[in-house]
C-alpha cells in the first residue's frame, strides 16, 4: 500500500503523484492529512482502492470508471459527477450536487446531503446508478432525474433535518427514488407521484440495501422495518410542450 501525506500538498501535485503511480502498477492508496484537496480519483478506469483519512474537496470521483474510495469522514461538493462505474463510501456527511449525471456505480453517504443531489442521474448502457443516503437530502433531490436509484433512509441525520427538502424529483422523467418515512406533497415536484410498494419490490429494495448496511454496521431489519415509498415520474417527457418537436 502507498500512503501519502496530504499535509500542504497541493491539489495538482496529490492528483498527479497518484495517477503516475497508478501508471507504475499501484493499486491500493492511503492518503492522509486531506483537507480539500479536489479532483481526487478523477478520471481513473483502473480498479484500484484508495482510502482517504480527511476532508476531500469538490468532484471527488468525478468521471471515474472502477475503483473504490472510502472516505473517513465528510466529502464536499459534486462527488460522483458523471462516474460511470466504481464505488464511492463516505463515513460522514456530504455536500451539494452529489451524483450530477452519475451513470454507473455505487455512491453510499452515511450521514446527510446537501442541496440538488442525484440531479440528471442516469442509466446509461445497461448501468443503473445507486446512490444511498443514510440521513437526510435537502432541497431538488433526483432535479431532472433521467434514470437509476436513490435511497434516503433518514436514520443517521442530525436534530432538525429534514428527511428531505422541497421540490423532490423535479423535472424527473426517469429512474426511482425511495424514501424511507413520510413525504408530504407539497414537497414534492409536480412531475412525480408517490406509490406503495408491495412485496417483489420490497426484496428488490432489500437488495440495494444489503451492502450498504454491511459497510455501515447497520442492521438490515431495522432498516426495512419502517415504511418505505417510491416516488417515480408520471411523464417521460414533463416538459414536451415546451419545445416545437
């Protein structure tokens, strides 16, 4: 294993020394003293494992295609933009526009998120995105939402947040979003309806959830003990008439 003291460094020479050792046949990283250092992970197709141990800055993963990264403790903005394959773990909170057009892979947030996270998400050639959050979202979850799967289970979030903001799943025309609790629908956008979800799909839901609570020490069936509702979009074209074609 290759550890790097992040101490000082800057962003551009920590992204650099990785991707050069990557190219020398390293596999697997332990990258210390991270506080805000961007663009980590970015752009890397090669499967490796890289554990981070601080505070990662924004487009942490952004357009990765296979390795894994666990963070220890908060990520900042846009994590996951436009990854296409890999797994991205975060022991704490994360910021806003997590998974903006996520295409592929598997992003888990312990904690809370911020604003318009999982915006433009997508399936994208057989892939189905999958992005988990153990607390609460604010405002704009799953915002023009075109494909894959977001969970908020609203168990790990501190005092007063919400399990979710306002206008959830607006402009969505694709993919689901599964709340465990109550939504109120004034909530909600007005492209999206809320639906039960009877027992096929509640062993499909358990599925997602199998590694999630395996890596966060949660207990799957006090997860799945509470009600859970999907929200899914009732147009796949929610602003047709706007346009001439």
């Amino acid at each position: 294993m290759i550890e790097i003291d992040a101490k000082g460094l800057h962003y551009r020479d920590l992204n650099r020394r990785i991707k050069n050792l990557i190219r020398a046949g390293e596999r697997e990283f332990y990258l210390y003293n991270i506080n805000g250092q961007r663009y980590i992970g970015d752009g890397v197709k090669e499967k490796v494992n890289i554990t981070i141990d601080g505070v990662p800055g924004n487009d942490l993963g952004a357009f990765m295609d296979g390795p894994r990264i666990v963070v220890k403790n908060n990520a900042q903005d846009a994590v996951a933009n436009t990854m296409n394959s890999g797994e991205i773990i975060i022991h704490g909170d994360a910021g806003d526009v997590l998974g903006y057009g996520m295409r592929g892979g598997r992003l888990f947030i312990r904690g809370d998120v911020g604003y318009r996270v999982g915006i433009h998400m997508k399936a994208y050639q057989g892939k189905t995105p999958l992005l988990i959050v153990g607390g609460g979202a604010m405002d704009f979850l799953g915002e023009y939402m075109a494909g894959g799967v977001i969970i908020v289970l609203g168990m790990n979030r501190r005092k007063n947040r919400p399990l979710v903001g306002g206008f959830v799943g607006t402009g969505m025309h694709g993919g689901v979003i599964y709340l465990r609790g109550e939504v109120e629908p004034h909530e909600l956008g007005k492209e999206v309806k809320v639906f039960e979800i009877d027992g096929e799909e509640k062993e499909r839901l358990r599925g997602y959830l199998e590694d999630y609570c395996s890596t966060f020490g949660m207990d799957i069936e006090e997860v799945m003990s509470e009600r859970f509702v999907k929200l899914i979009p009732y147009s796949h074209r929610p602003y047709g008439v706007l346009y001439a074609y």
